[in-house]
C-alpha cells in the first residue's frame, strides 16, 4: 500500500481535527443525558451532533483525495544507441531504452511496453509495421559513416583501402545484423573491400556506443561509426576520408507503437517533437542530416 505524502496526511488532520471535538462532545452528551433524563430533545441534540461529525469527515477525505498527487506515467521510448544524447534534449522526461535497432525490434515483437520506437534503420520499424506492431513509420533524420581511428592512430592507417593489405589491423564495427553493421558491410562492398573483414581481426558489436567507445579508448586500431558519433568525440577519434560516392542511405524512422494499454497520443507527440522546427534544430546540431519537411 502506498504511503499517504506527508502534505497530504497533514490537511487530513487539519480538516478531521473538530471531528475529534465533536466526537468528543457527542459521547459526554449522550452520557450526561442518559443520567439526566434528556428525553426526544437530547436524541435530537446527538443527531444534529451526528450529522455534523459526517459532514466533517466528508469533507477531509474529499479534501484528502484531491491532495494526493497524480503522477502522469512517462513514455516510453525504445531508440537506437546512436540517438541517446539527442532524443533526450528533444523529448525529455520520459522512460528510454538504447540498444541495437533490431534488439530493440525483437523486444518489441516480443511484448515489450514500448510507446515509441527510433530504428537507425527502415528495416526493424517496416517489420513491427507490417506485423501490425507499429504504425506506418515516418523518416525523421538522416546520418553517414566515417571511418576512424583513435586520435593517436598507432596502427598508422591514412586510407580505408590500406585494410585490404595483410596488417593484421583489430578493427571493431557493428554486428552483421545491427544497422550499422549491415550499413558499414555496404560501404566496404562499394569500395571494393569486402574481404577486409576476413584479413583482419575483426570485433562486432550490438550496439553503435560500444564501437565507438573501443576504438576511442585505443582497444581497436579502427572502425567505423557514424558520423554523428565521431563528431561527438572529435578530441579521441581520427577521421579518415571515404569516398561520397560509398556512403550507404542512412535514414532513421519513427513510429508509434501499437499495444493494448500504449499512450498513442503521448507517443505522436514525441514523434511531433522530433519533426518540429526545434526538434530538426536539435538534430542538425547533433550533425545528423534532414529530410525534406513535409
């Protein structure tokens, strides 16, 4: 049972205080008219006394009831890693989950209590809707890929095209499943380096936060992130150009999703924040790109 707030147990004393007195008055007067012989008029008096006591109570608990705070239940919002600074700004004081795009997803298929769900990726949020789990997704940003190294770049790399030589470089990228992963695989496909991820030691990871914490730290030689993230983290990371011409289409999707108990209405307005002018402004502070508003 929860506890009644402290505010909220004082105004109950405050308003049910003369109940006491009167309770306290009622039964000296039922015992000195039953020693005195009171007769109608002192059953008449114990009623009126009654129907007073009555009053003040109803009054304390209706006063009681509106004191006690109503907390409104945050939304929750299940986004991708590389979100996790900028959705907070935009749409603060709500319930988050961070993780890989297709963690997240597969919680969701799974009765997770997601009100809103940020894929990096169309993939997952176009699955949860065409399961009937989410409603149509909306593009909400855009991103690219960097290639980088730690600041101090000890492995010496200076072009992507270096880790098609036998170096034996520790390089760290997203899970062959996670969007980063598959979109990093696009990148070394279009440039001709698809056999880079046999030729060196390669560490994968769920989530996009955790590949670019390994390689700021100096555990991986290089790797590649998202843009956004190495702009995050210009002072530990080194950029290495990649061609424009290899950059996958990054596109982040939103929607809402749909559950018995979800706040729809909380979540289309977290959705309405991101797409509105100071939610594009957040976003494009943070360095991801935009679509064409709508």
């Amino acid at each position: 049972m929860a506890a009644i707030p402290r505010l909220t147990y004082r105004l109950v004393i405050a308003v049910t205080a003369p109940a006491t007195v009167w309770l306290r008055g009622a039964a000296q007067s039922h015992t000195w008219n039953r020693l005195s012989g009171g007769g109608d008029r002192a059953r008449h008096l114990d009623l009126a006394t009654l129907a007073r006591l009555r009053l003040i109570l109803l009054v304390g608990f209706v006063v009681a009831a509106l004191a006690v705070p109503v907390t409104a239940s945050a939304t929750t919002i299940y986004a991708a890693s590389s979100l996790s600074k900028v959705v907070t700004s935009i749409a603060p004081g709500n319930t988050y989950s961070f993780a890989g795009s297709d963690t997240l997803a597969f919680q969701i298929e799974n009765g997770a209590p997601a009100d809103v769900f940020l894929s990096a990726a169309p993939l997952y949020a176009e699955r949860l809707h065409s399961k009937g789990l989410c409603a149509t997704p909306v593009v909400f940003a855009l991103n690219t890929l960097t290639f980088v190294t730690p600041a101090s770049n000890p492995a010496g790399i200076t072009r992507v095209q270096q880790l098609d030589r036998p170096g034996g470089y520790r390089l760290a990228v997203g899970g062959k499943h996670v969007p980063l992963g598959i979109y990093t695989r696009t990148l070394l496909g279009k440039l001709g380096l698809g056999r880079a991820l046999t030729k060196n030691t390669v560490s994968s990871y769920q989530k996009a936060s955790d590949v670019t914490s390994v390689i700021a730290l100096g555990s991986a030689d290089a790797g590649v992130v998202y843009t956004t993230d190495w702009y995050a983290n210009t002072t530990k990371l080194l950029a290495i150009p990649v061609p424009a011409s290899a950059q996958p289409l990054i596109r982040y999707e939103a929607c809402v999703v749909t559950r018995p108990g979800s706040d729809t209405t909380a979540a289309n307005a977290v959705i309405a924040r991101l797409s509105s002018l100071a939610g594009r402004q957040a976003l494009f502070n943070a360095h991801f790109g935009l679509p064409p508003k709508t």
